[in-house]
C-alpha cells in the first residue's frame, strides 16, 4: 500500500459517526468554545498513538491492545478484558451510529418523530436489523472501497466548513461567540472542559484500528508514523473548523435540539439558506454513520468468534453459518446487545444517545489506551532485535496519566455515570461467560489455551519468553 491510499485509509478509519453526531452536545458543556474539547481529544489521542506506533513497529501483528497487554503483563484475563473491552466498544459505538442514523433519516425524509418516540426506536432498531442481515451475509471489504466511504464522509464535512465561510463571506457568521465559554452551575471551568473532553474524544477513536495495516506497507517504520500523524493531524484540523462553523452560525442552545434536527443539519439549514445543502446533509450523514456501524459491528462479532474459537468463550458463539460462513451466533448475540442499549437510551436515558453511548465507547477506550501505554512503559525493558519507530521517552507516562484521567468519574456529569453502569453490565457479562467457559475448561480436564493462544509462540519467535 502506498502512502496516499495509507493516509485515506487512516482519516475514514477515524471519521465517522463521532463529529456528525456530537458537535451540538459538546457545545452544550462548554458553550461557543466547542473547539477547545476536539483540540484536546486530538492531543490525548496523539500522544498515545504514538504509543501504538511504537508498539506495533515492535510488533508487528495484526492483534492491537490485546496483543500488547499480553506481551506485557502475561496474564490471561487482564488479555480477555482489553479484548473483550475493545469489542464492546464496537457495539456502543455501532449502537450510537444507528440512533444517529435515525435522527439523520428522520431530517432527511421530515418524519417529524420525537426524541424518545417509538418511530425512533423502530428506526433505530430497524437500522441494526439491516446492520445484522449485511453482516450475516458476508461483507468483503478492500482498501478501494473504504476510499469510496472517506470521500463521501469528507464530503459531508468539507461542505459544513464550506457553509461557515459562505455564510461568513454573506456576513451571517457569527464567530465572535467561538470565544465565549460557558460551564454549567453544577461544574467549575475546568471540569466542564475536561466532561467535554472526554465526549469529544469519541471522534477521534479509529486510529487504532488503522494499526493493523502497517504490515501492508514498505517500509512502515519510515512511512506509517509519518502517515498516521498526518492523518490525525488531517482530521483533527476538519473538527475543529466544523465546531467552529457551527457554533458561528446556530446558537448553542438549537445545536442540542433535537426537535429542531441533528446539528451539522441546523447548521447547513443556516449558513446556506438560499442552496439545497440542508436536504443533501442528512443522506450524506445516513451513509457516514452506516458506514461506521458497519464496520464495528463486523470487528464486534468477530472479536466475539475468536475469543470463543480460542476457547476463552462458550464454543457456541464460535458456530459459522453452513454456507454464508459467517459468524451468525456471535453476530446474534452482539446485535442482541446492540438492541438492548438502543431501547435503554431512547425510552429509559434523558441524555442524548450520543452523550450516553457514545460517552461509554470514549469510556472503554480510554481504558484500553491506559493499558496500552502502560504496557509500553513495561515492554520498554525488552529490547527487540529490529528497527522500529521510538516514541518520545516521556510520552507514554503523559498517555497513561491523560486516558486514566479522563476516564475517571470527574470527567463526567452525574446524568453520564450512567455510562459506567452500561459499561459495567457489558464487561460483567463477557466475565460471566468467561468464567463459565473456564469451569467447563477445567471440569473437562482441558488445558486454559489462553485469550490468544498463538501469543506465547509469537513471543517465543521474538525472543521473548512468556510469563506464567
């Protein structure tokens, strides 16, 4: 793969439902200064990718967090629980993308449905039913038709900033309010930007998945950081002129309307009145969010199916359909999941789905990424024998430090701590599994084969020895 197709890849990998779904609920925490918690996020996400670029330039397989965590600390289940985390990731943020998609559809076609009515919920519902067929049947994906998506994605985004100076060029933009910011009573300051921090950190998730592609390309200790930093730094730029854009031309308090549409909607609706972008945008966000609810929803089920073919999960989930070849019981059981946090979030939350599921996938990762530099900070005592991209020495403390912070509770209003207890019933459920699948190891006489079995071999071949 050669750097152009790479760095396409890497922004689609990171686009998605985050920006067109948040933008209006992270103004709300901070007011007109919504650029400020995207710039953050998009400093905290760097920092530790380039933890990853150091990790998997040492390492270069395709097995992410789970992988690193293993070689580290050599401890089955803390292996289990980063995997089992990052797949339950994928399920609320696919859970996020179809209540957004709902929204999006609900602007597109004037349904007039409310926030928390069953024409929503059935929408939602309807979506991850498509979702769930799509991926029963079998999707091939290439690196030619992600540069499909990312064009569609980009363009959505590129026309928001393209409205903004428009609107700015006919004197209708306001960015006099891009300076003005507002905390709410209950929080100070700094609190209120650390609670959207953390929100907006949900847009820039994504790079780390783009990891498993550096052995597709030559020379990727020299190209990929490069490439990757790039990309980030391409997509940090476009979040922070969307959140710009909108809060100059739509007041703070419609962004988060949901009577009034989704927000980037409000935002082509006002900055554009005269040109037909405001019924374009909606379909455009249709194919953004799909796409990512697709694609996690594919990474959930067969994270799923692996654990269970690895024997760390009942067998029964690692079942293939006899002529699709597909996954078909994992990917019943994580649309299953998916169903239950669509129906808590419209008729049980208050919040916004964005804010509730969305808040809950920056939660998990966060975590993840904590261990990630950790495990960096450990592997640092092993030396391998290759050439490989070296982080800054200080920068996987500042990584570990900054994820571990903002996925504390400070982070968080007291309607969001519902997000630990989504995060909490997800991972209590992989435990129980877990622990009933090593009852049934251990009363069958089978030996634990480990959360990725291979590992210890992949270890062996570089040198390293595994721990016990």
């Amino acid at each position: 793969m050669g750097p152009k197709l790479l760095l396409l890849f890497i922004v689609g990998d990171i686009l998605g439902t985050g920006v067109y779904a948040l933008t209006g609920t992270v103004a709300v925490e901070v007011g007109g200064a919504a650029w400020a918690p995207f710039l953050i996020a998009f400093l905290v996400a760097t920092i530790t990718a380039f933890s990853y670029l150091e990790l998997v330039t040492r390492y270069p397989q395709a097995a992410g967090a789970a992988l690193y965590a293993h070689r580290a600390f050599g401890i089955h289940f803390l292996t289990f629980l980063v995997a089992f985390t990052v797949m339950c990731s994928g399920i609320t943020s696919a859970s996020t993308a179809s209540n957004a998609f709902a929204g999006f559809l609900n602007d597109g076609f004037g349904l007039g449905f409310e926030k928390g009515s069953a024409g929503i919920l059935l929408i939602a519902l309807g979506f991850m039913t498509l979702v769930a067929a799509v991926n029963l049947r079998g999707v091939g994906e290439s690196v030619k038709a992600n540069v499909v998506l990312t064009c569609v994605e980009l363009t959505g985004l590129l026309m928001i900033i393209f409205v903004g100076f428009y609107a700015m060029a006919q004197g209708r933009a306001d960015f006099s309010e891009v300076m003005v910011f507002r905390s709410s009573a209950e929080k100070g300051a700094f609190l209120s930007l650390t609670a959207a921090t953390a929100l907006a950190f949900f847009a820039m998730v994504g790079f780390e998945d783009s990891v498993n592609m550096a052995e597709e390309v030559k020379d990727p200790v020299r190209i990929f950081p490069r490439i990757m930093l790039t990309g980030l730094g391409i997509t940090g730029v476009i979040y922070i002129l969307v959140s710009i854009c909108a809060v100059a031309l739509v007041p703070v308090g419609d962004l988060s309307n949901p009577d009034l549409g989704s927000a980037l909607t409000q935002v082509v609706r006002a900055g554009a009145p005269n040109l037909p972008f405001d019924t374009i945008f909606p379909f455009i966000g249709m194919f953004a969010v799909a796409n990512s609810a697709l694609i996690n929803m594919l990474m959930a089920s067969r994270l799923l199916y692996g654990l269970a073919r690895q024997g760390v999960l009942p067998h029964g989930l690692g079942l293939v359909h006899r002529t699709r070849r597909t996954p078909w019981v994992a990917i019943l059981f994580t649309t299953g999941l998916a169903f239950g946090l669509i129906y808590f979030v419209v008729t049980r939350s208050n919040l916004p789905a964005v804010s509730l599921l969305g808040g809950t996938t920056s939660l998990l990762l966060l975590c993840v990424f904590t261990v990630v530099n950790i495990s960096l900070i450990v592997l640092r005592r092993h030396p391998v024998s290759h050439n490989h991209f070296r982080a800054p020495a200080v920068l996987p403390y500042v990584g570990a430090v900054s994820c571990a912070f903002l996925a504390g509770p400070w982070a968080r209003s007291a309607a969001q701590m519902d997000q630990y207890r989504i995060a909490g019933w997800l991972l209590a459920i992989g435990i129980l599994l877990w622990g009933a699948t090593w009852i049934w190891n251990k009363a069958s006489r089978k030996p634990y084969p480990g959360s990725l079995g291979d590992i210890d071999q992949m270890r062996e071949h570089h040198g390293d020895s595994p721990r016990n």
